[in-house]
C-alpha cells in the first residue's frame, strides 16, 4: 500500500511565510532556486487518460516566464516512455509573479499490470545557479494500476483459503456465496462465511485509492458448539479487526486479504480470545464453483 509522499511542500509553506501588511512577518530572501517539491510520487493509474501533477516549486518569484526542461534518466527506471506513461511536454513553465507548476504525467493503464512495479525519474533541466544541492533536481515517479472499485465484482461465489480453517476446520478452504448489503455502503454480505447460519459482513474504503482498505463491525461468527463441540461462554464466538493489521483488498484481481482476531464473549478476560487468524477470500466464476462442488468442496 503505497501513498504520495509529501516532503518539501511543508517545509516551503513554513520557510517562504507570508508576503502582506504584517510587519511580523519574514520573507524569504535567499537564493532563487528551483527543484521538484517531492522527492517521491505514487500514481494511481485507473485509465489511460488521467494526468497527474508531479509539482515543481521554486524559492522566489520572477517577475519575467521561467521555463525548464525536463529529461528522463534512463538508468534510474523501469517503466518505458510511450508504453507505460507518457510526459504533457517536456518542458514547465513557472510563470511571471509565481512559484510553482506542475509536470504533467499519464498512466497508460492498458500496458501497466497488477503486479508490475514500474517507475521513472525525472529530472529538471535548469541552470546551475537555481539548483539547490541540499534537495536536488530529480523525482523518482511510481507506477500503480489501480481498477476502479465495483462492488458487483465482489459479488456471487468466492473461495475462501483461512489459517483458521487449518487450525479448526476441516481442511483450509470454504466455499460461499456473497451479496450486496442493501442497507448499508459499500458493504457485503458473506452468507455462512465459515459456518451455516453465520453471516459476516465487510465494508470496503473507497477514500484512497493507494490503500484500499475494508472494514469490519464487531459481529458473531459461530457458534462454540459448531467450532468446539461444547459451549463457552455465552455460547457465541465473535470476531473484530485488528487495529495492528491492515486488511485490504484488490478490484483488479478480485480479493480481499483479511485478519481477524476471535473470541468468546461471556469468558473471563485473558481466556476468551481464540486468536487472530489471516483470510484469502477470492471471487470465482460460476463455472469454476461448479467445478469445486463436484470436486467435493
């Protein structure tokens, strides 16, 4: 899960204040340089149409049209020009009276994979007196599909792969059916998730692009008699996410990757929690269901 990382920008805002009346106030009056405002930018590519912004910041405002031009190293990359991405131009402009621009940058979503780890540097072509030695002049791009989130791709049969299946089941696999929560958003319905009778229910993040999350309520999973043969506690085994473990999911290859920690409600603390367990739920065909059935799932 990887997100823009924001380094510069904060330290620019604090170190070139504010020009106004206030006489209280602190100008910057050092050397005019010029360089990329992050050291780092992950871009989540969803089409091939999106540009994304790889912002450019400079100390001191010119009153005449600053243009710079900007290569790709080569050497320190990956992902191809043309074929993984493509540049607005090669070359930005900070204008008369201004500060910063922006190179612009396009995914091409098409030719990028779900697992390829792609990324470019750029690098600023500027005149040696506007570089600043202490950040540099280059940016280091990276590359990350990103489906667009469908909650119908969630959907239908899935085959769930569990550590606690291993631990308490028979065997490591479950196969259930899943639909849409009509009631509450982004949320779905995972029918007798490890047991009959048992639903449990996911919501997904649709916030963050770079860190598509879900989530889960404190609900009931099973039933003691159904895990353990015998009843403790209130006779009910509930289940919660764990704070110190991200749960995430993926629309482009259709699965979720989730913890969760289980326990009794009723027992006395320090006896109730059975342990925290790691779920590979991945969407199925129709057809490869069917096949699963037949194989005895």
């Amino acid at each position: 899960m990887r997100k823009i990382f924001i380094g510069l920008s904060a330290a620019f805002a604090l170190m070139l204040t504010f020009n106004g009346c206030n006489t209280d106030y602190t100008t910057y009056s050092g050397p005019n340089y010029i360089m990329f405002s992050d050291t780092l930018s992950v871009l989540p590519v969803q089409n091939n149409e999106e540009y994304f912004d790889i912002p450019v910041a400079a100390t001191q405002a010119c009153d005449y049209d600053r243009t710079l031009g900007v290569e790709i190293i080569d050497k320190k990359s990956n992902a191809i020009e043309g074929k993984h991405y493509s540049l607005e131009s090669n070359t930005v402009t900070i204008k008369a009276g201004e500060r910063s621009t922006n190179v612009k940058v396009r995914g091409i979503y098409d030719n990028i994979a779900v697992t390829d780890s792609l990324g470019f540097v750029l690098h600023l072509v500027s005149d040696k007196k506007t570089q600043w030695d202490l950040y540099g002049i280059e940016t280091k791009v990276l590359l990350q599909k990103t489906c667009p989130f469908d909650i119908n791709l969630f959907t239908g049969y899935a085959l769930i792969t569990s550590t606690y299946l291993t631990a308490y089941g028979d065997g490591s696999r479950r196969l259930i059916q899943t639909e849409v929560d009509p009631e509450e958003e982004n949320t779905i319905i995972m029918k007798d998730y490890f047991y009959d009778g048992y639903d449990v229910k996911v919501r997904f993040t649709t916030d963050d692009l770079l860190n598509p999350l879900i989530e889960m309520d404190d609900q009931v999973f099973g039933a003691t008699a159904d895990a353990f043969g015998t009843i403790y506690g209130n006779g009910k085994i509930n289940l919660y996410q764990p704070t110190y473990y991200a749960s995430y999911y993926s629309s482009c290859e259709q699965f979720i990757y989730q913890y969760m920690t289980l326990y009794v409600p009723g027992m006395a603390e320090g006896t109730n929690v059975i342990g925290t367990f790691i779920n590979a739920v991945k969407w199925i065909s129709d057809d490869e269901a069917e096949k699963l059935k037949r194989e005895g799932l």
